[in-house]
C-alpha cells in the first residue's frame, strides 16, 4: 500500500483530499518561505509547491507527497493572505465588480517520478457592498485565505460566476489530482 501524504496543515485541503477516499497523512512543511514576488510568475508558485513537496519528501523518501500552494491574481498582481484586516478589506475591495484568476500549483514526488501542474479557474464578484466586506473581515476568516476570501464561505455571496474548477479556488483541484495519481497508479 502507497503511503500517501498532504504536505499541509490547510484544512481546507485535507477536507477535499478526503474525497479521493484514500487513507493519507497531512505534515506541514517546515521553514519553507511562501513569499511571492508582486507580479504573478507562473513558475515561482510551480516552484513554491514543489518546495513544499520536497521539504516532507526529505523526511519520508518513501511516501508519495503532494504539495500544493493557491493565489488569487487580480491584473497580473498575486493577492496572497492578507496580513492584517485592513489589508483583507483593501483586497475584497479591489476584488469587487472584477474578474479574477486563481491559480492552485500542485507538485507531487514519488521516489521513481514527479510532476507539477497548475490549474487556473476564473472567478467574477458581483459589487459588494462596503458594510458587508467590513462584517466578513470582522470575522477573521479572510486573514488565512488567499485573495482574503474562502469561495466555500461568505465568498459564495460575492461570486456572480466562476469559469473553472470551483474546488481549485478553494485550494486544491482534487478533480485533476485525481486523474494525474489514478493515471500514475497511485491511486
């Protein structure tokens, strides 16, 4: 049997990996630095999540990793997670009545092999209202997410339409990793 591991502590992740329904371990990265240049680089996030793959390799070259890291990129510029409320509230700002891009890169290693693929999903906002970006920040959700939203939360009121893989903007493309590790015999 594969040992199979989410090389995350996201939450968000585990939930959607468990839909593979496979057994799997999540182990966090440690001391990768997540930092992104301003102007969204196709490669740099490839690379982010292949080194967060590596780093949990390392410690067990036996297991098949999967890393995986998600932004929200708004006219070429990466939103990640906002650093304070007020940097959630400016993002969702600027997210509001636009269209945006996110885009989840996934790596996975295995002893004999490795490959990455990153998957892109369009997503529009409706206008929203001041108040209501003001009572979502309040929460603290935003401060974790990507782009300062969860599509799967109070995000779900923002969205007018979204081209794409719904479950990549929520952090992982299950749907494509699926395929990519059944094709692999992974799973």
């Amino acid at each position: 049997m594969v040992r199979l591991i989410l090389a995350s502590s996201s939450p968000r992740r585990k939930e959607l990996l468990q839909l593979l329904r496979v057994t799997f371990e999540t182990i966090p990265p440690i001391g990768v630095k997540e930092e992104l240049s301003t102007y969204f680089d196709p490669e740099e996030l490839a690379d982010l999540s292949f080194r967060k793959a590596r780093n949990v390799y390392e410690r067990y070259p036996d297991a098949v990793i999967i890393g995986a890291d998600t932004v929200v990129v708004l006219e070429n510029t990466v939103m990640g997670k906002p650093s304070s409320k007020d940097e959630a509230f400016e993002m969702l700002v600027r997210l509001s009545e636009k269209m945006h891009y996110v885009f989840t890169s996934v790596s996975v290693l295995e002893r004999r092999w490795n490959f990455s693929f990153i998957e892109r999903t369009a997503v529009k906002f409706r206008r929203i209202p001041l108040t209501l970006i003001g009572e979502y920040v309040q929460t603290g959700i935003p401060l974790d997410k990507a782009g300062a939203y969860g599509i799967q939360d109070y995000g779900a009121l923002f969205t007018e339409s979204i081209n794409g893989d719904y479950y990549n903007v929520m952090g992982l493309p299950i749907g494509r990793l699926w395929q990519e590790l059944h094709t692999r015999g992974v799973i």
